[in-house]
C-alpha cells in the first residue's frame, strides 16, 4: 500500500454498527454460573439505591415509620424481583431490571397530602389509609399500559421512531437523573468522592495496567469499591468523627442511622392486599395514568439502551410494546403488592452493562433471584439496604453517564451535517432540559406546579408529563422527525430511517428472533408480528 493510501485509510470514519462491538458476553451467551452470581449480586447492590431512597423520603409524610419502612422496601424488592424475571422471560427479554421509579413521586405525594387523609390523627392508619389510596391508583394506572402495549398501540408509534428522534429520548433517560447524581454525592462529599474516584480507577485504569487481571477489576469494580468506600464509612462512624455533626449529615454520612436492620422481620414473604383493601379515586388514578405514560417513554429509551450495550440488534416495535404491555403488569403488581411505587426499567442498571461490558440475559435473571431471596430474608436484605445513599449517588454519576452515551452513540446513524438533523437535535435537547427546569424551579418557589387550577388531578397530570426531560425531548423530537420534509429520501437518510428499517418487523432479520424470541416454543402462542 502505498503511503498516500495509508493516510487515506486513517482518514475514513469510523464504521457504523449496527450492534455494539467489545460486549464480552452478549444477551443469549451467559458467563459461567460463578461469575454469573457475582455479576448478578452487582445489579441487585445498584438497584438498592431506587430501592430504599423512594420509600424513605414518602413514608414519614404518610405516618409511617421505620417498621412500615422495612416492609415497604422488602415488599418492593419482592416485587421488582418478579417483574425482573416477566420481563426477561417473556417482555423484551433484555437484560433489564425492573425496579422502582421515581416518576410516580410526584402523583404519590399529591395523594399523601389529599385533604381526606388529613383528619386521620393515627399515624399508623394514615399510612394504611393513604397505602389503599396508593395502590387504588396504581392497580387503574396500570391498565394504561397493559392496553397499549398488549394492544399493539405502541408498536405502531414506535414504527415511526427514528435513529434521530431515539437520539434525545436515550440521552436525556440518563441526562434526566443529574439531580441524584452529585447533589446526593455532596451530601457525605467524604465518602461519595473517594468512591466515584475509586470506581473509575478500578473500572478503566488498573484493567489497562493489570492485563492478566483485567476481567476481575472490569467485571467486579463496583462490588470491589463499594466494599472498600463501605468499610470506610463505618470506620469514620465508630470513630466518632459524626458524633458532633448536623442530623442530616448524619444521616447521610452514618452507617447505622438507615433503621432498617432493627426494624426489618427475620422472615416475612410479601402477599398481595397486605395493607388492606385498595380504595379507588377518579382523580389520583388518572394523576397515574399521566406517571404511567412518562414511565412508558422513559423505559422506551432504556430498552433502547440496553439492546446496544447487549450487543443485540435495534429492538423490533413488536418486541417493545409487548415489553411495555408487560411493565404495565409490573404496574398491577405493584398495586396489588402496596410497593407505594410504579416500576420501570432500572436506568442504572444499564449503566451496569456498559461497565462491565456483560449483557447477559442470565445475569439479570439471577439479579432477580437476589432480590426475591433477600426480601423475604429481612435482616440479611436490611444490611445491604443500610448503604449511605452518596456510595449509591455516587454509582449514578457513572451509570447515567454511560446510558446519556448510549444516546449519543445513536448519532452514528444520522447525518450531522444536515440542518434539519441539527435543528431538531439542537431544539429537544434545549427544550427538554429547559422546559423541566422551569416547572421544578416554580414548584420551589410556589410551592405548587405552573398548571394550577381548580383540578388537582389535572394539575398532577400536566407537572408530572412536564417535569420528566426524557418525555419532553422525546415528543419534540419525535412530532418535528416525522413531521418536516416527510416522505424525503433524503430526508429519511439524514435521520437514519434506512438503517433501522430492516428490524421493523420480526422476522426480518434473522438475528432478531436470536435475541427477542419467546421462550418454550410460546412464540405460536404470542406473536411478535
């Protein structure tokens, strides 16, 4: 070759690929059982954070304390458990957990604070009153999705889904958490820096150093620094070096102030209607609905994630509303269990794929095992709930970052130097960060969200949809996509239309029915076309 040929050739761009390359283990080829648990035990530590941190900031306004705490965590855990192995059986089949979700806060705590609760002087029957309330919204809420998704009404939406219009949608899912990233971190900067420093040390530089050492460091960083930041913590407290401190500091800082392993059960499995009878309000239900329909885009793009750090091909619009069909199960669940909380597809635990470089549907399922074995073993899943919420912030700052990439890896797709592909990236990025800003900044201050009428459920509704970046950049970006210039060849080239349109159907390609086919023959059964 000669040597003008040789610069010609570095000169070329980077090939685009259609599936991640570097996945060590990708969705259908499982590591060896060993190092399946340890990988497996590594999703359950991430997921503790969503885990323990909802319930601990919602149970104390409804009367609650740390006893109710307890049960409700465990019962979560129950819960995420099963819709965890739902969904990798027999959802979208990624490797994708199905954990807590902080979109339905905000719906929830419009609940607490409804005026018939207020005239409850019990604290324990205000909790058990305000739990039916809850979950009478919940198990409603959930029947949006289950119809949408069992109905095929997603899958015809998300036919219409770009490589551009997925760009926002991916990169703001991650984007969209920055405030329980650093902000929680700042809370104990003491123990949060050293293990955000720790994690990347272990995770990119000593795998680079130590070759023949690489896949433990790569594959076990964060059960290795949360070990290390952990026992660290508890030394700084029997030290003393909080005795004098603020409560919040505390509280963040110490590793005995979480009250859960005193107050969590020995032994307790979690049955449905434990906190009684739900109770059923036309208003608080479509206040869910709304939270439901945020956590159906959200999980939309965490879906989309996690097919490319699985190294699997762009997820089929069948398979995607039969996953969403299945969360809104997830959703039933969880009312009828009294997690105090939706469920959606855990953000963080697709930052765990992109670290560890193991999409493996196995792993996930064992995750899932872990999280079934430790809530109904109360004591042994109280000790690992106990961590300081900044370790676990501090686990978010790398996660999220990885899932906002995954976005930006989409761009692969589309063509940069195109205005049109410019305007709309420019535009829902701004207004998806922007327009979220504004109703969180007016809520502080107002104490109340901008849309503020005589409705409270329709209030709910519009703050809920409005609060969530992820579903702003998602709508702009996906009403201008299919809107200007439509039916272009070239414009369909510039938004990446042809790379995706093979994996429009099912049995297109053949890889598709490799990763995203029903177990047990249950493909006659159920479809995906």
């Amino acid at each position: 070759m000669t040597r003008g040929g040789a610069k010609q050739d570095e000169t070329q761009p980077n090939l685009v690929m259609e599936q991640l390359p570097g996945v060590e283990y990708c969705m259908a080829s499982p590591p060896h059982w060993p190092e399946a648990v340890v990988l497996g035990f590594q999703h359950y530590l991430v997921m503790l954070g969503t885990t323990v941190l909802i319930p601990s900031s919602l149970i104390p306004q409804m009367g609650g304390g740390n006893e109710e705490k307890a049960r409700v965590i465990q019962t979560l855990l129950f819960v995420a458990g099963l819709n965890t192995l739902f969904q990798s059986y027999f959802g979208t089949r990624l490797p994708t957990v199905i954990g807590g979700s902080y979109t339905f806060v905000l719906p929830t705590i419009s609940i607490i604070l409804a005026n018939r609760y207020k005239d409850i002087l019990d604290p324990h029957q205000r909790f058990l009153q305000t739990m039916r309330g809850v979950q009478g919204a919940l198990i409603v809420a959930s029947s949006f999705q289950v119809i949408i998704g069992f109905s095929g009404l997603w899958r015809n939406v998300a036919r219409y889904l770009s490589p551009l219009s997925a760009v926002p949608l991916v990169t703001l899912v991650g984007l969209g958490f920055y405030q329980l990233g650093f902000p929680l971190v700042a809370k104990c900067v003491e123990i949060g820096l050293p293990q955000i420093v720790l994690l990347v040390i272990s995770a990119q530089f000593l795998p680079h150093y130590l070759r023949e050492r690489r896949v433990i460091f790569e594959r076990s960083a964060i059960l290795f620094s949360v070990a290390i930041v952990w026992l660290y913590a508890y030394f700084l407290t029997i030290g003393g070096v909080y005795k004098n401190r603020p409560p919040t500091t505390q509280i963040h800082c110490r590793t005995d102030r979480s009250g859960l392993i005193a107050a969590a059960p020995w032994i307790r499995i979690p049955y449905p209607f434990q906190w009684g009878s739900p109770t059923f309000n036309a208003g608080d239900a479509f206040a869910m609905m709304a939270a439901s329909f945020v956590a159906l885009i959200e999980s939309t793009g965490t879906f989309i994630a996690a097919s490319r750090f699985a190294s699997a091909t762009p997820i089929p619009p069948s398979i995607l509303s039969r996953g969403v069909g299945w969360q809104g199960m997830g959703i039933l669940l969880s009312g009828m269990f009294g997690t105090l909380n939706g469920c959606t597809a855990s953000v963080e635990n697709v930052g765990v794929l992109a670290l560890t470089h193991v999409g493996s549907r196995r792993v996930i399922q064992i995750s899932a095992g872990f999280m079934i074995f430790f809530s109904i073993l109360g004591k042994f899943g109280a000790i690992f709930a106990s961590i300081p919420l900044p370790i676990v912030a501090a686990l978010y700052c790398i996660f999220f970052g990885y899932v906002a990439s995954a976005g930006l890896g989409l761009l692969q797709f589309c063509n940069l130097n195109s205005y049109r592909t410019k305007f709309i990236l420019g535009f829902s990025f701004f207004m998806g960060l922007s327009v979220p800003q504004y109703f969180n900044e007016y809520t502080a201050a107002a104490h109340h969200g901008p849309a503020h009428t005589g409705s409270r459920s329709f209030n709910d509704m519009v703050n809920v949809i409005f609060s969530s970046p992820a579903t702003v950049a998602a709508i702009i970006a996906f009403f201008l996509d299919c809107t200007i210039h439509r039916g272009d060849c070239e414009t369909d080239r510039d938004r990446g239309w042809h790379w995706w349109a093979k994996f429009r159907s099912f049995k297109t390609d053949s890889r598709t029915a490799e990763f995203y086919s029903l177990p047990f023959n249950l493909n006659k059964c159920f479809p995906s076309v």
